[in-house]
C-alpha cells in the first residue's frame, strides 16, 4: 500500500502548478508543498528528527500544517497533530505520553510555549509571512531529497481522541491504516484532480485530516475556510470557488440551513457532501437533501481507531435506508456481537465490530487498552447496534461517556476536575446533553457547599482554563448525584435534571 506522502511526490510531478491549499488569498500549489515538506524534512533531520521519532503540531489550519504532515512523514517520523486550543494542562500530558522529540507551533502560542518550557520539547515555529518553501527553513539546513520513503506499517500519526485525565488515549495509525482508509473514500466519493472541497474541520481530528489527505491524493484542490460564526461566509465561499464537496457534521450542516442564506447563492457546482462526526437527525438529513438537491449527500460512520470512516449511506438509499449508517467501507468488515462475542441475529442489537487494514494498531503506550480494544484483529467501537437484512448498519448508542459537541470531542472528567477547583464545589458531573444545533453540549451539575459559585462563576472559570468548546453551556445545582449501588454516578439520569 503506497504511503500518502509517496502519493503527494507523484502528484506533484504530474501536476505541478495546481492548488493544493487555499486559504484567503494565499495559495499553495502541489510543488511547492513538496517543495516545502522536502524543506522540513531536512531541518527536522537537522535538529536530531530520526526516523520514527514522534512530532507534535499545534498549529490551526493553513498551509503550515499540510506542510508539516508531510515534511515530517518525509523525515521519517510520525505526527501528532494537537488541538491548537488546547491549554496547557492538554498539551504537557500529551507531550509527554506521544515521547515527543520535537513541537511545532504558531508563533505566540503561549500555552504551547509554556508546555514545551515544562517538558523540554525542543520547538520550531513556523514563519507564516515566508514564501512556502521558507516557511520551516532555519540557517544551515537544505531540503532533504535522498530520504527513504516510510514504509506500510510504520506508524504515521497518532491522534488523541480524550483528554488528560488518566493515561492519554492516542490512536497509533500507521500508514498502511491512513493510506487504506484513504483509498475507499476515494472510491466511493469517486474523487478527482478536478475537485475542490471547502473545509472547515480542524486537521487534528481524524474526519478534518481524512478530507485534506483524500484531496491531496488525488490532486484536488482544498479550501480552508474559517469557522462558522458567519455561516453566510461559508455559503459565499462554496459559491465562489465553485467547489464541488464539502464535509461537515450535523451542526454544520444546520447552521448553514438555519443562517447560510443558501437562497443568495449558487451552489449548483456541489456534487458531493459528507456527514460524519455524530449521528444527523433524519429530519436534518431530508433538510440537507432537499436544501442541495444537485449534491449527492453521504451519511457516513467511523472512529478515529479506523483512521475515519467504517460505512457510509449511498445517496441513493437515503429514502429506503434514512437513519441507517450504511455499508461497510471497501476493504472492511462489520459485524454486530453480543457480550459474549458471538454474532448477533438479523435485527438483534448488539456492539459493533470491524476489521479491516485502516484499523489501527493500538492505543500508544497502552498494552491494555488496546487488548480490550483489538480482539483477534477486530475493533470493538463501543459502539451499539444492529444489522437489517440487506447488511445495512444502524446505530443505537454508544457506551462511552465522550461528548460529542459539534466538531469536538470533550471528555467529561477533564471539565469535572476544572470546576471542582471552585470553592464551595462539593461535587461535580459533567455530561453531554441533546441539542438540535450541535448535537451535543456540555452541561455540568453541582452540588454546592456553603458559599458556592453562581452559574456565571463556573463558566468564567472554565473560560480562564479550558478550550472553548469544553467549557459547560448549561450549568444546574441539585441535591445530590445519582449513582449506582457502586458509587458510580449515573450520567444518563442527569439529562433529566435540565
């Protein structure tokens, strides 16, 4: 299986002058990514960067970052792409636990700055105002041109999925993994040299990552747009560039219905759209359709232990098939089990399982997660559902406590230990709770002691010490916290407390 870098060498040779990245009025064309990366790969080299040494980024989308993927395959080493929110007591856990041999960040990033103070991680920080192929040159070094390419299974990337509480989860993928889930979508999207995507998803997240490197495969073109404060921005883009895909989840898609004023514009050059990242409402779905009739919509599934995706819905059975996940992805299987690993009946639910070269490797440094993960090359997902007659998956749950709110992925204890370093904070659980724009929020329940907080104290709190999408959107006090017989706190009967 060839290697995704391997791949942007040949695109380059082919197709030379192309746009690779746009952002605003910066462009990048396929030559002079490589160009770039090559640049990198030889001041990593230069910095003591060997071959499967790990490299964390914290940088937000741009140029810089297709840059740095590959310049640092292109050296040999993996990527470990960090959330550019993140605060400090993010990165120093993840720094430490990836072994990180060096840190690329945007300049002024001060928590990345601090991090890397705390850790020792040597930095470099990118020159944005440069041309491309200066962008990660420093004095002394040269592009790197008689490097070897990484082999299959050589790890490539390893992607946090929790946050820092306990031992870090990280996904280790490796390029066999990137390049085989990069390839099925491909195929089924039936990409082209002649696409062009608008993305608004963040690259350290497998679905924002899995749109850059299936455009850069085959030559496509990547539109990086800002977030969607001002979502009539993004429908001006789409129209604009002519473009013909674009990705999102299910708060995406609703904001661009809800303040996208799509009337304005023509979008008539969308061919493709993609939903991943949470399950879309049928109702949402028939919106979406009906909003883009020119467009063909796919529903897709996946984890980021799959390096994305697992099954998607075709267009053509979202009448017959709306609210399933689909099919299985080319080169993976799916199976429904119940707990005791046999395979479920036709219409019985249980947890889902899948096979196939994009699953990965492991949890990094995490002999035992992983056995619990991996049994007999099969993913356990965690998560649960059923299989009709015709093979087509639908999903009923998931059995992790993960918030998912829009884009982002928000483990509850990481927000729990925050508030509970408020006076007057007793107890604290955080949980996620349904909303029709985002999926997903945050909510935190409290249980106060004497001279506790108000709800506007939490969240400035949190503001002062959590990434954006982390701090708590709803705040409640009650009597107490359900729990078990155990002890455990029961998540799922707080929602009822809202």
């Amino acid at each position: 299986m060839r290697a995704l870098v391997a791949r942007l060498e040949d695109t380059a040779v082919a197709m030379p002058a192309r746009t690779a990245i746009q952002q605003g009025d910066r462009r990048l064309e396929y030559r002079g990514l490589r160009s770039a990366a090559l640049q990198l790969a030889g001041t990593l080299r230069a910095h003591g960067v060997q071959p499967g040494d790990r490299v964390a980024l914290v940088l937000p989308n741009g140029g810089e970052a297709a840059i740095a993927w590959y310049g640092i395959w292109r050296a040999g080493a993996a990527v470990v792409p960090l959330n550019p929110q993140a605060r400090e007591r993010d990165l120093v856990p993840w720094l430490r636990h990836s072994g990180a041999r060096m840190l690329v960040h945007a300049k002024g990033h001060g928590d990345a700055e601090q991090a890397a103070r705390v850790t020792g991680v040597p930095t470099l920080v990118p020159d944005m105002t440069a041309a491309p192929d200066e962008v990660f040159a420093t004095a002394g070094t040269a592009a790197s041109t008689d490097l070897q390419m990484p082999g299959a299974d050589v790890l490539a990337a390893i992607l946090y999925t929790s946050g820092t509480t306990g031992a870090p989860k990280g996904v280790a993928l490796s390029h066999r993994n990137m390049a085989a889930n990069t390839a099925a979508i491909i195929d089924y999207l039936q990409l082209g040299p002649g696409d062009s995507t608008v993305s608004v998803l963040p690259f350290h997240y497998a679905y924002g990552a899995s749109v850059l490197h299936t455009h850069l495969a085959v030559g496509a073109r990547v539109v990086l747009a800002d977030n969607l404060v001002f979502p009539h921005l993004i429908a001006e883009t789409l129209a604009h560039e002519r473009a013909t895909g674009f990705p999102g989840v299910p708060s995406t898609f609703a904001l661009l219905l809800e303040r996208g004023q799509l009337d304005r514009y023509d979008l008539s050059s969308l061919r493709y759209l993609t939903q991943a990242g949470g399950a879309m409402a049928p109702a949402l779905t028939r919106r979406v359709r009906d909003a883009f009739p020119k467009a063909r919509l796919f529903v897709m599934y996946g984890q980021t232990e799959a390096s994305a995706r697992l099954t998607r819905l075709a267009p053509e059975r979202l009448d017959d098939k709306l609210g399933s996940v689909g099919t299985p992805i080319a080169g993976v299987e799916i199976r429904v089990r119940r707990e005791d690993g046999s395979d479920a009946a036709q219409g019985e639910s249980g947890e889902v399982w899948a096979r196939g070269d994009n699953v990965m490797t492991g949890y990094w440094s995490a002999p035992e997660a992983t056995a619990a993960t991996l049994v007999d090359g099969w993913l356990r997902t965690g998560d649960l559902g059923h299989l009709d007659a015709d093979g087509f998956l639908w999903l009923a749950g998931r059995r992790s406590d993960m918030i998912k709110t829009g884009a982002h992925r928000v483990h509850p204890q990481d927000v729990e230990e925050v508030i509970a370093e408020l006076p007057g904070v007793r107890e604290v659980a955080v949980t996620g709770v349904d909303d029709a724009l985002l999926g997903q929020v945050v909510a935190a329940f409290l249980v106060r002691d004497g001279d506790a907080p108000d709800e506007m104290a939490v969240k400035a709190h949190c503001r002062q010490r959590l990434a954006g999408h982390k701090i708590p959107k709803r705040v409640a006090f009650v009597a107490e916290l359900p729990r078990t017989a155990s002890g455990k706190v029961r998540r799922a009967a707080l929602t009822q407390e809202i």
